[in-house]
C-alpha cells in the first residue's frame, strides 16, 4: 500500500514532469515558429543563388569570347601590313541594309582564298564592314558588323582558319563616297580585306 506522503512525492514528480514535457512541447514550437521564416528565406537566397549563378556563367561565356576577339584583334595589330583587298565593284556591295553575299560576290572570295593559299603564308585577315550614313548609326554599326562576318564565315567555310580572321564594323563612319547621292551610298556599302602577316 502507497502511503500518503509517497503518494504526494509521486503525483509532485508526474506534475514536474508533465510540466516539463509541456515546456518542451511549447519550445519546440516556438522554434517550429521561429525557423519556418527562416528556412523560407533561405530558399528564397539560394533560388536568387542559382539565378546569379546562371547569369555569371553565361557572362563567364560571353567574356571569353569578347577576350577571344580582342586577343585575336591583337595579333592583328601586331602584324605588317602586306596588302588590302577592298571589295568595292558592283558584285561586292551589298542592297540597302542587306548582308547577304551575291554569287559574284562569293565568286571574289573565292579568288581571294586562292590568292593566300597560293602565298602559302601565315597571314591574318581583318574583315573591315562598311555600311551607308542611312539610318541610325546603332543600326549601321551592327549592320556592318553582320555583313563582315557574312564574309567571314565564307572565308572560314573555304579553309581560312576562324583564328586568323578578325572582323571589325565602321559602320558609316569611312565612306570612300558622298552619301548625297544613290551611286555614293552604294559605293559605302562594301568590305575591305586587310591582309596582315
């Protein structure tokens, strides 16, 4: 038989540890309260996290290919000047803001191909785009920019190694002709090559 006073010792001892199981209940919840904002702003961070994370790598591949062009603008500066190729006559200027290369226009290419692989030399060659004063000179820059690289992926496609083609646009800012008049601003829209060694 439990006496009374052993009896008080006991429900004492399940009250202390009720109340102790209760205190342990409600920290767990306030923690659970406290964490929850915390736990959901942590995902929220590394969400950002893994956006900048895809942002850098797609600059990191653009910087690398931006350091490309400058490092083979580069070598390009660095070399002697051996002779100019400018692609001025009617098979070579292009439409009004068109990039596009004519059949006679790859006819000259090819003869330019030729004549360096005929050199058989190590040589460099700046694809100079030019375009006509109309329009914005935003638009003409990137114009002349496309028609350079139209010749320089023919180049390429014909066995001139991508390395040792640099293209550059000025857009209207060379003109060998007026831009007063239809015959000036065709005679504007053209490509000069530049041969280096």
């Amino acid at each position: 038989m439990i006496q009374t006073g052993s009896k008080s010792v006991l429900i004492a001892g399940a009250m202390v540890l009720a109340v102790a199981g209760l205190g342990g209940c409600a920290t767990k919840k306030f923690v659970r309260a406290q964490v929850a904002p915390v736990t959901e702003t942590l995902g929220t961070v590394q969400a950002h996290q893994t956006a900048q994370d895809a942002t850098m790598q797609g600059l990191d591949a653009t910087a690398k290919e931006a350091l490309q062009r400058a490092e083979a603008a580069g070598k390009l500066a660095e070399g002697k000047f051996l002779y100019s190729e400018v692609l001025t006559d009617d098979s070579m200027k292009f439409g009004l803001a068109k990039a596009d290369l004519s059949p006679e226009a790859q006819a000259r290419l090819d003869a330019f191909v030729e004549k360096l692989k005929t050199d058989n030399r190590n040589v460099y060659v700046e694809v100079q785009g030019h375009t006509d004063a109309t329009g914005a000179k935003d638009f003409n820059y990137k114009l002349g920019e496309e028609r350079a690289e139209a010749v320089r992926r023919y180049l390429n496609q014909h066995g001139v190694a991508l390395n040792r083609i640099g293209t550059i646009s000025y857009g209207p800012d060379a003109p060998v002709a007026p831009n007063t008049d239809k015959a000036g601003r065709q005679a504007n829209r053209r490509v000069v090559l530049i041969v280096l060694t």
